[in-house]
C-alpha cells in the first residue's frame, strides 16, 4: 500500500522545486516570484525504492494580500487531511518567520505525521536557519536542497519506516484483534559493536562534572582510539570499550574549551547541547545534585525527548550529599514533575570524583540503549491492545465507540507504534497516554521515548 505525501510551507520555500524532483518531471512551475504555481497539484513520486503520491501546496499567489492567512490555512488543511505525512518546509537561508509559525501550529494540530524539512540548505549560510527550525517544535529537521538535490537519502530514511507502516497495514475489513498476523520472528538483541559503537552525549550545564566524569570512564577503561586520544581532549568524540561496550562519547565539555570568544560561549553551549543531541543514540542529562533541574538541563532533557533519544539522568556530586536517602526522593519528585515527559527513565546517582555508581550509570545506558532498539512482536502487542481495551474502553464520543482494531510496531531508534482505529482525530490525549504508559510498563521500556500514531483505515 503506498501513501500520500503533501509538501506545505509558506510561499517561496522551494516546494514546487521538490515537488518537481520527486515527479522528475517538470510538472510545476517553478518561478522566483513567490506563489507562481496554483492551488493543489499532485504527482506520481519516486524516491530510491519507494513510490507515493506528492501533493504540492502552492498557490498562494500574493504574500502581501490581506487574506493569504486564511487561505493558506483553508489549502494547507486540505492537503493535509488528503495526506498521511506532510512534509512541512521552511527556507533555512531566511530563517523562521511567523508565518512557519502559523503553519506548524496547524501542523501539530491536524497531521497524523509530519517531516519537518530546511530547504535551501546548502552551503553555509543555511546553518542558522537549520538551527533555528529546532525550535518550531516538530523533531529534528532534515536539512535539504530541493534545487541541487541534498538530504535525498534523509528524506529517504524519514519516509521509509512509515511507509513500511503503511504497507504492513491490515486489510481495510475489520480484522478481530486476536487473529491479526503471524507471530515476528523473535528479532535478535541490538549490541554495540565496533563498527556501530554506542553513541552516547554527556549533557549538563558548566560545572556539573562531565569533564570529571568523562576522564574518569575514560582512565578506568584506556582510552581505545588513537595513540593520543584521550589525551588530546579537544577531540568532539571520544572512542573507547567502557567495560567491553564499544562506545563513542561525544565530548561538550571538550568543545567548550575550544571556544575561544568569551561572548559566543552562551550561544555556543544551545548548539553544543543540540548537536550532541543529534549525534547521540543515548543522551546522560548530568545534574549537579547541588543544584539539579536547571532551566537549561530541563531544555536539553525537552530536546532529547522530542528528538526521540534514549535518556539517562545522572545526578553528579553524590559524594557531597549528607541524607542521601531523603535527598534521592526528592530527587524523584521533582523530576517526574519537571520531566512529565521523560517517564520511566532511570535515575542514577554518581560520583564523577570518587567513581562511585559509575559501573551503575554505565549499566543503565546500556540497558536503555537496548530498549530503544526493542522491537515487540505483533502478536503481542495485539494480545495487550485487546487487553487494555477489556480494562479500559475508548470514549464513546455521541455514542459511538472508537474502535481500536489493530497494532503494530513500525519502527525502532525509538520504538514507534502506529494503531489503526475508526476515528483517530477523536481519541483523547489522555486515552493515547493511557496505552504509552501502558506500553512502558507491559514491556519494560524504561528510558526511551514511545512513539504511537492513530491511524484512520482507507
Ligand atoms: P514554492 O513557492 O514553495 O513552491 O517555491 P519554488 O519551488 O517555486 O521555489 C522558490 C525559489 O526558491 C525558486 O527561485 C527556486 O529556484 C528557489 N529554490 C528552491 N529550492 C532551492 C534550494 O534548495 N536552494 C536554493 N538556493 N534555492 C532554491
Ligand atoms: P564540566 O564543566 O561539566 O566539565 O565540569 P567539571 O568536570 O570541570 O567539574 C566542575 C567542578 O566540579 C570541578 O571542580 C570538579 O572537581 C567538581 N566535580 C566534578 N564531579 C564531582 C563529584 O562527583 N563530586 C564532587 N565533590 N565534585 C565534583
């Protein structure tokens, strides 16, 4: 089964231009002016393997006319409700406007899936318009040149998983729970390797310890890399075996002392955080328990969520702490109120100075590392999903039940879930919350984001 892709953004982005480069004809116009080509046009796609259906939104002709708002809003609503992903572009060489965003309210609101995409983004004056995409708040965005034709292969590998969502779709009859598919074969534990090390980011504001911290894994295990890694610290990754696991750490704290421009350094320790983000299958959030939970630690903790990583949160300094019990609880507390959203991600406490809990923090990294890489077979899930629906029913909205038919899991790195039912716009937040946490705990996936999409049939 293919599915239907919609390219929104506001005038100019280049959308036509890659509307045009998945048709691979000139199909639409593509002009200077903003807004040459009309209203919605929708082509055959091709991208490496896969096939879809495109829908470009352009069409809006003046971008100074009064009513642009409302009209963009009517055409990209419609393109979205006719499509099953959208991919939402911003021109990275202007930046963010208030008019992206419009656009990626209406996103978050309305799209069951959305591609964030940074056009024109070649070249180096793009990089701060990439940045700046983070903070529309719709995951990390690909970096793309819809006119020379770059980050094809990461639209690519954005599309695939969900189109192997949509292909492993049931039949559109109502298929009982219980009978769905064949059992998954039992698919084999993903370790770390030497080829594929585990990536790992040490977080945390200045002074936290990481620099502590990481020298201390570092002199515990010997350094693996090159005759002088390890010593040469201004390196931005860091290979070693910690414990016989294959690991590359990135290294902030490293970077921070390479910036030289005192001033910049503010600037330089958001980009840090966030490209260690990027680069990271398994982000530790280093507290210092003197002060722990700083605005800055509960940005990247946000950041590390939405990017879908795997999290580990380490108190460091625990060798200072006095009533260690009581201070561990309230630990606790506040992290489930100030990190709703990082549920079930273990806790660790650490000294980077004495070494103490270290084998724990390294214990706990692996272990999430696993989860975000689990993937749950099927059959099972389905067995849960009729269970959670006998405990707990969908709401009933004008008397009508939702009906929740059919589950699977449809991509790792983190686990993602898709649940194909009759209304999925009118499942309440809470209800989908209810089956995350329910997910969470039935299979023992603490430490990793959960991913679970609604799905209409047809
Ligand atoms: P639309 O209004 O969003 O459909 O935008 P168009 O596809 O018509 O592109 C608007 C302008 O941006 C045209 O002049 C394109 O050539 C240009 N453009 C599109 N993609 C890129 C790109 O990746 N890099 C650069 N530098 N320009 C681009
Ligand atoms: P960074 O800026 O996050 O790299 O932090 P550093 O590693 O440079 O550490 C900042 C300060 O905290 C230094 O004075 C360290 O000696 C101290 N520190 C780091 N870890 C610990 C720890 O576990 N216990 C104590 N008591 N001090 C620590």
């Amino acid at each position: 089964m293919s599915f239907t892709l919609a390219i929104v953004g506001r005038p100019n982005v280049g959308k036509s231009t890659l509307f045009n480069r998945l048709v691979g004809k000139r199909l639409a116009l593509v002009d200077d002016q903003p807004g040459v080509t009309r209203d919605l046009r929708e082509g055959a796609a091709h991208l490496g393997d896969l096939d879809f259906t495109v829908i470009d939104t352009a069409g809006l002709e003046d971008a100074t006319d009064e009513s642009l708002e409302g009209r963009m809003r009517r055409l990209t609503e419609r393109a979205v409700d006719m499509a099953d992903i959208c991919l939402f572009m911003v021109d990275a060489r202007a930046g963010i406007t208030a008019t992206d965003q419009l656009f990626a309210e209406i996103l978050r609101k309305r799209a069951k899936h959305v591609i964030l995409a940074a056009n024109k983004g070649e070249g180096s004056r793009a990089d701060d318009g990439v940045m700046e995409a983070y903070g529309l708040g719709l995951g990390e965005p690909i970096r793309l040149s819809a006119e020379h034709g770059e980050g094809m292969t990461d639209l690519y590998a954005m599309l695939m998983p969900l189109a192997d969502a949509f292909a492993e779709q049931a039949p559109s009859e109502e298929p009982e729970i219980d009978v769905t598919v064949d059992e998954d074969a039992e698919a084999p534990l993903r370790e770390p390797t030497d080829e594929k090390p585990l990536q790992v980011a040490v977080i945390g504001r200045p002074n936290a310890g990481k620099s502590t911290l990481i020298n201390r894994i570092l002199g515990e295990d010997r350094l693996l890399t090159g005759p002088e890694a390890g010593i040469t610290r201004d390196a931005i990754s860091l290979r070693i075996d910690w414990e016989g696991t294959p690991c590359r750490i990135f290294d902030t704290a490293g970077m921070r002392r390479k910036a030289k421009v005192q001033d910049k350094l503010e600037k330089l320790s958001v980009s840090d955080g966030i490209r260690a983000v990027k680069f990271a299958e398994v982000v530790v959030i280093l507290l210092d328990a003197e002060i722990p939970f700083e605005q800055q630690d509960l940005r990247i903790a946000d950041l590390a969520e939405r990017e879908g990583r795997a999290v580990v949160v380490a108190v460091n300094k625990w060798d200072l702490e006095t009533d260690k019990q009581h201070r561990l609880k309230e630990l606790r507390e506040d992290f489930e109120r100030l990190l709703p959203q990082l549920r079930g991600a273990p806790l660790v406490t650490v000294s980077a100075k004495t070494g103490k809990g270290i084998d724990r923090l390294h214990g706990a990294i692996l272990r999430a590392y696993r989860v975000w890489n689990a993937r749950v077979p099927t059959a099972q899930l389905n067995r849960w999903l009729g269970e959670m629906i006998e405990a707990h029913p969908p709401p009933a909205p004008q008397g009508r039940r939702i009906k929740l038919r059919y589950m699977t899991q449809a991509k790792t790195r983190p686990p993602g879930f898709v649940v194909m039912c009759s209304h999925p716009d009118r499942i309440p937040e809470a209800y989908s919350r209810y089956l995350v946490n329910g997910l969470r705990e039935h299979f023992d996936m603490p430490g990793t984001p959960i991913r679970l999409t609604m799905r209409g049939q047809g």
